[in-house]
C-alpha cells in the first residue's frame, strides 16, 4: 500500500461505523427477542404478533435512517474522527462500499 496511514485510518473509521451499527441492531434485537417471548409466555397471541410487526417495522425504519445518515452525511461522520483532508476524501470514496456492507451484513 502506497500510504498505511492513510489506509489504516479508513480502515479503522469503517470497522468502528460497522461496529456502532451493529451495536444498536442487536440492542434492539435484545429488546424485541424479551418483548416477544414475554408475550408468548403470557399466552397472549394477539399482543405478541402486534409486538413483532411493530418491531419488524421500526427496525427497517432504524436500518434506513442509519444507511441515509451515513450517506448523506458521511463529511460530518467522518469529521468525528479525523481532521486530516485526505483521510476525509479517502473515506467519502469508501461510503458506498461501506453501506454495501452494512446492508449486506445485515441481512
């Protein structure tokens, strides 16, 4: 690699956004996976279907919102991490194979 630096800064600005966005998905699959077995094991089939189609539907809410946040605002993203101007380039370069990821890793 021509510049490590600069190639180890991506990397690592990549790993911690997948990182954070896997943290809050499985969060939140913590919560839905106790909400629903809470319900099952009241009996109540009705709550428990209402349960899971409200958490099937906020988490592909929260899926697009992260993907349009990254997009959208990958300069603010990145800033957070760095000041140099060609680590920021490098990784508005790199957001779309980044979001690739993401989405396909979580399906």
């Amino acid at each position: 690699m021509p510049d490590s630096q600069l190639s180890t800064s991506i990397i690592a600005m990549c790993q911690n956004t997948e990182a954070i966005s896997y943290m809050i998905t499985y969060g939140f699959a913590v919560v839905i996976t106790t909400r629903v077995s809470n319900e099952l094991g009241a009996w109540n089939i009705a709550n428990d279907r209402k349960a899971l189609t409200v958490s099937l539907a906020l988490s592909l809410m929260l899926g697009v919102a992260f993907l349009l946040l990254l997009g959208l605002g990958h300069d603010l993203w990145v800033r957070l991490f760095t000041i140099s101007e060609a680590v920021v380039s490098a990784f508005a370069s790199m957001t779309s194979l980044l979001i690739g990821s993401v989405v396909l890793d979580s399906t």
